[in-house]
C-alpha cells in the first residue's frame, strides 16, 4: 500500500492539478501539488481538514460552491465550477475544480475525489474580453442613440424647412397676384390717359391740315407727342407681358424654330419694311420647347432690334 501509494503521489505530483479526497465528513485529504498551487511548500502547515479549504474560498463564491456540491451529492449534477482561492500570499486567484463522489450500494455518498487547476490567467482574460466587449456594447448603443437623435433632429429640421418653404410659397403666390393686379389696374389706369394724349394730338394734328397751316415746329411736337404715347403703350403692355411671365405653367413639346422665325417675320413685316431691315436667318433646329414661350421671345428680340438699331446700321 505504501508503494502503491507513493507511486500515486508521484505520478499526481508530476503534474500541475492539484487533487483533494474528502470523506464527505471532517477529513479531506490535499496533495503536495494543491498545496504548491496555492503558495505552500512542505514546511508549512496545512491541515487535511475540509474547513482548511472552505476557509480559504473567496467570500463572494462560497455560496456557489456549496450550491455545486449539494447538488452533485443529492441529485448526481456534475461538479465543474470555478471559484477564487486564497492563497499564502493572501491574494485570490482563480482555480477551476472537478470532482464526483463514490456511492454505497444504496447510493449514499461515501466519498468525492476531485482536483483544482490554476486558471486565474484564463479567467482574468475573459474578464478582460468581457468587460472590452461591455464597452464596445455601451459606445455602440451611445453612437446609435445619437445617430437616433442626429436623425430625428434633421427629420424635425426637414419638416419646419417644409412647413416654412410652404408658408413662403404661399405668400410669395399672394403677392405675385397682388403685383399681377396691380399691374393690370395700373395698365389700365395709365393706358386712359394715354389714349386722351394720343387722340386730342391727332385732332390736332386733323385740325392743322384742315387749316392749312404749314408750321413745322407744330406737326414736329404733335408727331413726337403721338410717337411718344405709342412708346408708353408699348412699355405698358411689356409691362403685362413680363409680370405674367414665371407664373404660366409651360407645355414643352418638339418645336421647328425655323416656323416660329417665319411667323414672327411675317407678324413684325411692317416694321420690317418701314426700318428697311435686312433679316439674315440661318437653318434653325428642331427644339423641345413651349412654342408660345419661343415665340415671344424671338419677337421681342427682333423688335427690340429694330426699335434700338443705329439709324446707319440695319
């Protein structure tokens, strides 16, 4: 027995687990290896009791271990847990530990054997991992929260700059038909007087041929008042034209310019023949365009042309 026994010793010694016999009573049997794992050497005292260890079990993990081996003691549950031990230098490491009894016939407990490894190195890195991990989790949740709000807020902002773009579209459109209004009162308010100007100057104009009488300066001041009430006219009617440009809908369709070019040609003809205007035009493209737009801007182009060229430039 005692051969038997120190070859056990040897071969539990050559390795680093350390192993523990407990007769589920008082006395529990340690290794020289379980003691070296915990900091103690030949020459110290280290009692093979069961509260010597219980004693040395981390105050926070004592109610674990006692959990673990009741259970595997009265339901047969598999004893592998980890817990903190305390040490000769009175510091805690961690120690993973394994064991299973042996029953009487009747299935009574009679004895648990079991071992401790040192796994404090493993533990505390996982430790390490969990709590970067945990960190990572909460920095993520933070980040995501903020983009939440980030997104909320600009939603916020989106609708407001709607709402206030809707309420600024809404009155520029009140104001565009109060100009419009304006504008076509006014045209009408200014056209009536121009209309008395124009006609009183032809009466007189009609009165001076019936007379006869050949005074120059006098048909020269009835020519230019009457030219100048056609200018008036003409300023207010491009005056309608501009205001109700920008507030018409435009209805682009496929458009020939050189057709567009003919008609506004035909229509400025005689201004055309009394200026003795040379129009050169050259081949005009194919255009997708709102043909009434077109139009008048060619007409305004080539009116304004003729109205405004030097008398020695046609």
């Amino acid at each position: 027995l005692q051969r038997i026994q120190q070859r056990f010793e040897l071969a539990v010694n050559g390795t680093n687990v350390g192993l523990w016999d407990w007769d589920t009573h008082e006395i529990c049997w340690y290794s020289d290896m379980y003691k070296q794992l915990l900091g103690y050497d030949t020459t110290d005292t280290f009692p093979h009791l069961i509260a010597m260890s219980n004693d040395l079990i981390h105050p926070d993990d004592k109610d674990a271990v006692t959990t673990a081996i009741n259970q595997h003691l009265n339901s047969n549950q598999e004893y592998d847990i980890e817990y903190r031990i305390k040490c000769k230098d009175g510091k805690y490491r961690w120690f993973r530990s394994k064991a299973s009894c042996t029953r009487a016939e009747n299935g009574i407990p009679m004895r648990m054997s079991g071992s401790i490894q040192d796994v404090n190195e493993l533990v505390l890195a996982k430790q390490r991992i969990s709590a970067v991990n945990k960190e990572l989790e909460e920095r993520v949740a933070e980040r995501t929260a903020e983009l939440a709000t980030a997104r909320d807020n600009l939603e916020l902002r989106v609708k407001e700059r709607t709402a206030e773009l809707a309420r600024t579209n809404k009155s520029l459109s009140a104001t565009n038909d109060e100009l419009d209004q304006f504008a076509h009162v006014a045209a009408h308010d200014l056209r009536s007087p121009l209309r008395t100007i124009a006609g009183f100057s032809e009466f007189l104009k009609d009165r001076l041929v019936e007379t006869r009488e050949d005074d120059e300066h006098a048909h020269d001041f009835i020519n230019r008042i009457i030219s100048a009430a056609d200018r008036m006219d003409n300023l207010i009617e491009s005056l309608l034209t501009f205001s109700s440009i920008g507030r018409e809908k435009l209805k682009p369709r496929p458009t020939d310019l050189n057709k567009i070019i003919s008609g506004v040609i035909s229509d400025l003809q005689q201004e055309i023949d009394e200026s003795q205007t040379k129009i050169n035009i050259g081949q005009l493209p194919l255009l997708s365009c709102d043909p009434s737009m077109i139009q008048q801007l060619f007409q305004n182009l080539i009116a304004n042309a003729i109205k405004y060229a030097r008398d020695d430039v046609h």
